[in-house]
C-alpha cells in the first residue's frame, strides 16, 4: 500500500457543506412567498446583496492555461463575486493549451468601459503572450492599476504581461520558475507559491491556482470569507510533502500504445474537477475524449464557465477506454446517473476489469447508486461519505482499489488526476509533471 496523504483536514460544518453542494443545482434559489410582504422583503434583500457585488475581469485566449483560468473563475464566483469571462480573440471560443475549449461571456472589447474590483490574468503559453498583445486589455489593466484597484496574475502572465507594462515596478512578484528570470528584470522577483504585493497579486502555475484564487477572495472580501469559501474545497493541507495517494489491492493498469480516456461532461459538471483532469491527462500523454452528454457540445458547467466537449456521448461509446473517470458537481452527477449509456459503459468496464473512477459528488450518487463500488473501497464529497455503503476508507484524499480510483473535492483534484498518471506512467514521470505544475 503506498504512503497515505495527510488526513487531518481543517473541520467544516456540516450544514455549510450542504449548502455549498445545493447551490451546485439549477434550482437552488426555488422561493416561496405566498405573502406580497414578505415578497417584498426578498426582493429588497437581494438588491442589498447585488449592490455589494464585487466586480471580477478574467481576461482569456487561445493557449490560455485553463486550470488557472477556470480555477479563480469558479472559486470567486463561489464566494459572490460577478465575474466576467472576456475573450481577447476575435470570437468567444478560445482553445486553451492541452485542446481544452471555453467559451468566454464577452468579448474584451466589451469590457472596456467597465470599471472591475479586480482583474485576474491566467498564464500559459502562448496564452500570456496573447494577453500582452491585447492593447485593449492593456489599457483596461493599466486603468486598474491607476484607480488603485487590485490586479493578479498567475504563470507566465506576471512576467510576460504585467511586468512588459510596467505594472509590477518596485513590487515583490512571483511567476513560474522558468520566467524568474525575466520577471527579476522588471521587479523583485521571489519563490512564494502565492505573492501579495500592495494591490498586486501574483502566483506561480497551475499547482498554486487553488491558493491563489483564494488569495483573492480574501483581498476582496476578508479573510472570514475566504476560509468560508475555501472549507468545502477540501483544500491540501501542506503543499511541502511529496505526492502521494492511497492504495488498496494494487494491480497494474495496462495500454497499448498511451491511454485511451473518457472524461463524460453535462450541465452542472464540476469545471475545476473536470478541466483539471483533462488538463494533467493531457500533459501525461494520455488520449483524452471530452463526451457531453448534452445534445450540444457545449455545456454550462456548476459555476456558470461553459466548456466545449470533443464529441457527444453517442458517438464517444463506439470504443473502448483504457479509464473512465466522471468528474463531480451535482448537475453533473444527476445526468451521469440518469444515463443508460454511459451508466452501460461503466458496468462493462467494471466487468471488463478495466480501471474507472469518480470524484467529489460522482462516487456516492453515481457508482454507489448503480452497485458500482460493491466489494471495494471509496472516498467522496465529505458530506457525501454516509450515502457510501462501505467509508470506513473515506478520509483518503485519493483511494485507489484495484481498478478503482476515488477522490474527494475540487481541492483534491490535482492529486486525483497525478494518482491516475501515477498508475499509467509510472512514479518517477509523475513527479517530473507535478513538479512542472509546481505542485
């Protein structure tokens, strides 16, 4: 059994968990006001709030690194915040590195006269490259920084975007380690995962992407808002230990010539858990086909980041997968559970011994319901483990049994995701990628 990961966990409340789950749902706000006063009271209640509503820009395009794009997007617009998704390119579609398709609210040029409490730039390249070249986000940026209103930047975006505009002068910045160098030219270049500066901040790859955009919902919020936000991430509890995961009855997980994997998506799926699976799949070699199971390819995803599927479900079960995985979000799960075909596909990988797995909602409401984890051993959303037939392993970050791989939350994602490569590719490439994703 390799090593376990930590599992002493900062305690949420279970009432809070529960209510950060429901808000996943289309119908969370289902009101019922059958006095006109107490109607009214609602009404006014909620004009309160929007008026209190902070106002994000994240700017996006083509070879834009989506983790670090999708990752403050969700964990901002979970702590209230109104966040607008721009496109730099000439349409709203950008394919991120690694194929992974967004499709942007609006387009930048739309955004120029809006006034933002805060701009978040992601890195990857080209992506960072292309935001440099925007001269329109330049200027918007540029305005920020006048008004004495926070901007962030995470990757590559530090060094090639801010620090070309001079916005990082005389500020304590970090970037990814291979842009070090060139931020150093522009500022004071340090190695903190996440670096906050006066009304800077800035942070170094897609394995620090978690911490920074809860660094931000603390410079916008507080700090009490941030550790409300951040609870139900079941975020890692120390980011200095190697890797590592959990596993039972181990068996080696086989391929021909690189993993062929099924990453199915719907409306309410949960897009830091799926863009971070098919983005370190991706990085590790594998094959990943992106199924909606929408009739369009384009799905609308827990927090409202639209992803762009490769193919419908139909035409993605014509072969066989090396690994089906489902990422969590209660929309996603309830369409994953209702789903004859792909509920189909994971019965015949099961019995096929073919490896599958689940996370965060997925293993409890999906493979549970449908006696897909008889005889094994699972983990899930915390709030999730009593729907689990046997949890006395539930408290593993990561579990895998056999053929089996189980996760927790969004904050567990990218452990999830390494665990899966980990079993593919082996122990010293795996830790060669985390490290690229300074994780």
């Amino acid at each position: 059994m390799a090593a376990p990961v930590m599992r002493h966990l900062t305690p949420v409340p279970s009432s809070f968990i529960k209510l950060q789950l429901l808000s996943q749902s289309h119908s969370f706000f289902t009101l019922s006001a059958p006095r006109k006063k107490k109607r009214f009271s609602l009404v006014t209640s909620f004009s309160v709030m929007a008026s209190a509503t902070k106002k994000v820009l994240v700017p996006i395009a083509n070879g834009t690194e989506p983790i670090e794009a999708i990752v403050p997007i969700d964990i901002l617009r979970r702590a209230g915040a109104e966040v607008t998704v721009a496109s730099v390119e000439k349409q709203l579609q950008i394919e991120g590195v690694h194929g992974i398709k967004i499709v942007a609210d609006a387009l930048i040029s739309d955004c120029a006269d809006t006034e933002f409490d805060l701009i978040s730039l992601p890195g990857g390249i080209p992506g960072a490259t292309n935001l440099r070249n925007c001269k329109t986000l330049e200027s918007i940026v540029k305005k920020q920084a006048e008004n004495g209103r926070f901007y962030a930047a995470i990757c590559a975006a530090p060094a090639v975007a801010l620090g070309s505009w001079g916005l990082l002068k005389g500020l304590k910045a970090t970037c990814y380690p291979s842009y070090m160098e060139e931020l150093s030219s522009y500022t004071i270049a340090v190695e903190s995962r996440v670096q906050k500066d006066g009304k800077v901040v800035t942070s170094r790859g897609p394995g620090t992407a978690i911490e920074y955009a809860v660094a931000l919902v603390e410079e916008l919020y507080g700090k009490e808002k941030a550790d409300e936000v951040s609870g139900p991430l079941v975020m890692r509890p120390n980011h200095i230990e190697e890797f590592a995961f959990a596993e039972l009855n181990s068996v080696n997980w086989t391929f021909t010539s690189k993993p062929q994997i099924l990453v199915p998506i719907a409306n309410g799926s949960e897009e830091i858990e799926a863009a971070t699976i098919i983005d370190v799949l991706r990085r590790a070699n594998a094959q990943v086909v992106v199924a909606s199971l929408e009739d369009t390819l384009e799905i609308v995803a827990s927090r409202k980041v639209k992803l762009v599927a490769d193919v419908l479900l139909d035409e993605a079960a014509k072969q066989s997968y090396d690994l089906i995985v489902l990422p969590g979000g209660l929309g996603g799960a309830q369409a994953f559970v209702n789903s004859e075909k792909l509920v189909d596909m994971l019965k015949k990988q099961r019995e096929s011994s073919k490896p599958y797995g689940a996370m965060c909602a997925s293993p409890a409401l999906v493979l549970e319901h449908h006696g897909l984890l008889k005889g094994k051993k699972a983990t899930a959303f915390p709030a999730m483990c009593n729907k689990l037939s046997d949890p006395s392993e539930a408290e593993n970050r990561v579990l895998v049994d056999g053929n089996l791989v189980t996760s927790r939350g969004p904050g567990t994602t990218m452990e999830f995701a390494l665990a899966i490569a980990d079993k593919f590719i082996g122990r010293k490439e795996v830790l060669v990628l985390a490290k690229k994703m300074v994780f």
